[in-house]
C-alpha cells in the first residue's frame, strides 16, 4: 500500500510557492490528493495514508521527526517532517508514505531493522537513544533513485530522526505553518517535486529534472516557463496555467 501510494500520488510544494494555505484536515487532503489527482508534501501525504489504513483496519498515530538528509554533522534543525508509527498484530511500525527525498519502505520499530526497495536502495533503523530516546532512519544505496541531496553511496546516511512522544494536531498544525510560511524553508525557495517509478525515481528541484532506473539517472536542465508548464503536467501530472507557472518565479517575464 505504501508503495502504490507513492508510485500515485506526487510528491510536490507548489501550492506553497504560489502561496495558498496548506490544509491538513482529512476532509481537505482527500478534495486535493485524490478528487483533485494533485499531490502535496508530508503533511498531506500521510494525513490521507493514515486516514487509509484506519480504513483497513489498521491502527496509526504520528510523529514528527527531524530531517537530516545532506544536512551537516550534528546540526539540529526543527522537528519539520511527519511520519506514521502503524501497529499490525501487536508490531509497531514505521510508516512513512510523504518523504520526498526518496522512496521509505515501512520498518518493523526495532533497533537493527532493515529493509530492501526495487530502486536498489536499503534502509536501516537504528534507536540512537540520546537525547530524548530518538529513533534514526538510514538509507545506503544509488542517489539516482533520490531527489539528488544523497550521496552516491554503499554508507549509511542520515535521513531522519524521530521519537515516540505523542503528537497533537495543532502540534501538526504548526509544524505545518512553519514549513509552508517560514521565509528560510525549502519549500519557499523553488520547486519540489518527486514520483516513485517502477525501479526508479523522479524529482524535479528547482530548475533540475533527474529520472532515475537502475541505478542511473537522466538529469537535464527546464530551460524556460513552456518546458517547466509541460515537465509538471507530463511527468507528474501537475497542470497549471502560464500565469500559475510565472508566480513560481523561476523564470521572470
């Protein structure tokens, strides 16, 4: 399930860019990710996959977590991503179906778990403890099959960080605001938009588009406003009009 949700809805800020509200109420995440077949970031992604597992029957609760994909050693950011902690016949696990920067596959919560995906990546848990008994994710494989910050590397890298304190929806409400409004984030800078493929991975970030298979990917540059209208509605299935596609301001009239 979390790779069909991955694999059908994008990954993507564009609202952010053109400055509309980010709703993360189940009510308004459905109208946008499937009545509207657009696509969102965490907050939205895994609203509506928690909101789907209720529905099968299978019991969930989140958990903000601090992203540390191609951040410095020992830098500590804010607590700005939001993964799952899903309970199947008495196991926890991590479930994670809004990371943008690759594909997750879901973790038993246990110190030393890994797990394998089709992009030739492996993924690994380790409980770090310290400082308020955090949990890490790590990833080792092609950055082929990533939206381009990790590296080409068999090492473990750092993707996120997380505990199980108890999350609130106005703590979500927050972090959400903070993320979409705060004049230093990312997801103010540029686009950010990613798709699972089939054995591979699509990003675009910024003016880059990379598609990546077995390994390897093509990475070619959005020369003007028409590619980038036509990149978005091709790749990803995100249509917008000329005058949506300018407010995203990377390529000025």
């Amino acid at each position: 399930m979390q790779q069909a949700h991955r694999q059908a809805i994008v990954f993507e800020n564009i609202d952010v860019l053109l400055g509309r509200p980010i709703a993360i109420d189940s009510d308004a995440v459905f109208a946008k990710l499937v009545e509207q077949q657009r696509g969102g970031y965490c907050f939205e992604h895994n609203r509506l996959y928690a909101d789907m597992l209720a529905a099968v029957g299978v019991a969930s609760r989140p958990l903000l977590a601090r992203p540390r994909l191609a951040l410095p050693e020992g830098f500590v950011g804010p607590r700005t991503h939001v993964a799952l902690l899903a309970e199947v016949e008495g196991q926890h696990w991590l479930a994670d179906a809004g990371f943008g920067g690759s594909f997750v596959p879901p973790l038993p919560l246990e110190h030393g778990a890994q797990g394998q995906t089709p992009d030739g990546a492996s993924h690994r848990l380790r409980y770090i403890g310290e400082p308020h008994g955090e949990w890490l994710l790590e990833r080792a494989g092609p950055s082929a099959s990533t939206d381009g910050r990790a590296r080409d590397s068999h090492d473990w890298q750092a993707q996120y960080s997380f505990d199980l304190a108890h999350v609130e929806q106005m703590d979500l409400e927050q972090a959400n605001h903070w993320t979409a409004t705060w004049p230093g984030s990312r997801f103010l800078a540029a686009p950010i938009v990613s798709r699972v493929l089939d054995g591979g991975f699509a990003a675009l970030s910024g003016t880059t588009l990379s598609v990546g298979r077995g390994g390897m990917a093509d990475k070619r540059e959005v020369a003007d406003a028409g590619e980038l209208r036509d990149v978005l509605a091709a790749q990803f299935g995100i249509v917008l009009n000329p005058e949506e596609v300018q407010q995203i301001g990377l390529f000025p009239r």
